[in-house]
C-alpha cells in the first residue's frame, strides 16, 4: 500500500497534525499493522519537499508531532492520479508452495502430506477470519473477506494440485 | 476413532456401489455443538460417509454409533423414528414442499410427530424470524428467491431440536454473501443449541465456519485435528 498517498488522501477533508493522521490511518487501515511515527514524519518530510503538502501551522511545544500540515493543489491532483490508476493485478508466478511441491515430489518425499498440512494451515487462518468477520463492522467484513477470498483461491490450487499430484510426479521425475 | 463424549462416531466404514468403492475404512467422530467440515474432491466419499452417518446408508462394514447404540443394529423403522427425532437435514436444492406455505414446511417435521398445528407453526414463525425471513411465512416456496428458500430449508431443519444436523452442500446453489449468512445464522443457532453440524462442502470460505475438518480421499476420511 501506499502510505504517501493513503496520508495525502486522509489530509483531503481538511489540515490534520502528525498524530492525528498516524491515528486516523490506523482506525481506517492499520487493523494488523499500525505506522510507527517514524514513518508518518519521514513521509510527510518527502511530501512536503515535493510540495504535495504544506505546513500549515506549529502548535507551540516543538517537537515534528506539533506540526500541521494541509493538502497542496498538486497534492490532490496527485491523489486523484494515484485513485484513477488501475492496481496491477499480482501475478503470483513465484509460489513457494509450488516449490515446496515439487521438491517434495523430486526427493521422494510425500507431497500429499505437505498439501494436507497446508490446508489445515490455510483453514486455520479462515476460521479466525471468519469469528472476526462475524463480530466486526462493514470495514471488517470487506477487509476479511479480501484476505479471505485470496485464501480460498490458494486452497482451489492446492484442491487442483492435489488432484494431480501423480501426473505431477512422473513429469518431474522424468 | 472414539473420543471420549462424542456423540456420533463411525469405525471402519467400507461402502461399496457396484464395482465402485465409495469409503474404504473411514473414520469418523463429533461431540455435541461442534461443527466439522467434511470436505475433500468430487467423487471422494463425502456424501457417502454423511449418508452413512445418518443411517439412511447401510455400510457394507463397519459401525456407526450414536449415543453408544450402533445404527445398524437397529430395524428400518427404530432408525427412521431416530432421523425424525434426533436428527436434522438440510440439502443444496429442492426440499421444500411447493404446494406448502413456507410456515408450514418449517412446521412439517413438528406436525409429522404429532404437535398439533397452532403450537407447530407458532415454533415456526420463530425459527423464521430467527433465520431472517419471517415476512416469507405465508409465502409458497415458489415465490421466494433462492437465498430465502434455503433459510427456511434451515428453519425447517432446526424446528425439531435435532442434536445432529447434516448439511450437505447447504449453500451450494446460494451467492456468496447470502451463502454465508445463512452459515452464519446456521452455526449460531447450532451451537447455540449444541447441536452437532456434519457439513459437507468442497468450498473453502463455508468450511472456515466449522471447528475442524474431516477430509476425505478416496473413500478415506482423515481428521485434520492437529495437523500442521
């Protein structure tokens, strides 16, 4: 994700302080990884120099936290680019769990273990999303159910290798 | 396997269909308000292992028990009262009965064992209300969408108090956001109840609404407790 543009995009309604960003990207986005301060200062410092932001006061006291910055026009214009470009879609050509399959298979070890293992591992995982999804509101849902369909979609491929898993084996043993 | 307290277990299932072998030495066990996935390819044994389970299959070998009383020692007619009595159903299609108002699917299992018609439909409207649909109640199935439909299947399913509730493939005809509330709303009024859920899906995102998997493959089931 984009801090630089995910803090420009929250400065849009209006001047915020340092610690009032880093709290309102970590209500909004920050579920499972909140920003260290340090990150909010050195990216409000690249965004200042490249005129995105502006400071737009200092509250007495000193310290970066004390500084309140506002949106510049080329920062809008430059939120507005970032929210119109389309995200690459990830292409997940480097799979690990590709990789552990086959060796599984070329050394002779048992790969249907290892796809077994990984579900339950992968289910794991759905079943805790699952519970928070059941006791959170819409951001949590739709934040759940993202990580959940990806999920799901590693586990199809694991259904399908699963499937193939001999065919698989007399290819790379060939 | 035979854990301790568990309310239903099956011990070496071997099922044949012809030249078929549908399960070949499964193992099986669940305690009450659990809810467990049996999931595994098309083909694998799934549906056969629930339908053992159920007694509505005879194994070829191997036992099934309930409560401690093997199923197949029992005649056809202790087993059918046992399934009404005890146990739930809920299918992917075309369960309810259409000339039925969907009230009087959901009070059918009740009237069936003899609750007379007021009492069965006010326990009804309840479990209606309970599953999000009791502006349906006077409707017959034909005319409600396929999401509401299937709530009442599940409404229908639960009047009876069952303490094992099979579910196979329960929301495999549903959109995914009407698919998992209708999960939802059914493994709450589950373990709320502590009624024992054996669910069988092949769907990833409806197993994650389970305690644990069984996963069968080719005819094997294999639990998934601790594994990983």
């Amino acid at each position: 994700m984009s801090i630089g543009h995910t803090l420009l995009g929250l400065l849009e309604s209006g001047p915020r302080h340092g610690y009032d960003l880093k709290r309102a990207f970590d209500e909004r986005f920050g579920h499972d990884k909140p920003l260290h301060y340090g990150q909010v200062y050195s990216t409000m410092s690249r965004l200042l120099k490249n005129g995105l932001v502006e400071v737009d006061g200092i509250e007495p006291g000193g310290g970066p936290e004390r500084k309140r910055y506002a949106i510049t026009d080329a920062g809008v214009t430059d939120v507005e680019t970032w929210l119109a470009q389309p995200e690459k879609p990830e292409p997940y050509l480097q799979s690990t769990l590709y990789t552990k399959v086959v060796l599984s298979l070329l050394t002779g070890r048992n790969a249907a273990d290892l796809l077994d293992g990984q579900r339950a591992e992968h289910l794991r995982l759905m079943r805790e999303l699952t519970r928070r999804k059941a006791g959170g509101d819409l951001a949590d849902q739709l934040i759940c159910d993202h990580a959940l369909f990806h999920l799901e979609a590693d586990l199809r491929w694991l259904e399908m290798t699963a499937a193939r898993l001999d065919r698989l084996a007399s290819e790379v043993r060939s | 396997m035979t854990p301790t307290g568990a309310l239903l277990t099956a011990g070496a299932l071997r099922k044949t269909y012809g030249a078929t072998l549908a399960l070949d030495g499964a193992d099986f066990g669940i305690h009450p308000g659990e809810v467990v996935a049996v999931m595994g390819p098309s083909g694998s044994g799934k549906s056969t292992l629930l339908h053992c389970l159920a007694g509505i299959v005879r194994p070829d070998s191997g036992e099934v028990r309930y409560r401690g009383r093997e199923l197949s020692a029992m005649s056809d007619a202790e087993r059918s009262a046992l399934r009404r009595s005890d146990f739930g159903f809920v299918f992917q299609f075309g369960q309810l009965v259409p000339e039925l108002t969907c009230v009087e699917n959901v009070a059918l299992p009740l009237r069936l064992s003899g609750v007379k018609r007021r009492e069965a439909e006010a326990r009804s409207t309840e479990w209606l209300d309970r599953l999000e649909v009791s502006d349906v109640a006077g409707k017959r199935p034909g005319e409600v969408s396929g999401g509401q439909g299937q709530r009442v299947a599940v409404a229908r399913s639960l009047v009876t108090g069952p303490r094992v509730l099979f579910a196979d493939e329960p929301t495999g005809a549903l959109d995914s956001l009407n698919g998992e509330r209708v999960m939802q709303l059914l493994t709450e009024a589950a373990r709320d109840s502590r009624t024992a859920v054996v669910l069988v899906t092949h769907e990833p995102r409806v197993a994650a609404y389970s305690d644990r998997e069984v996963v069968v493959r080719d005819g094997v089931a294999r639990d998934m407790a601790g594994v990983a």
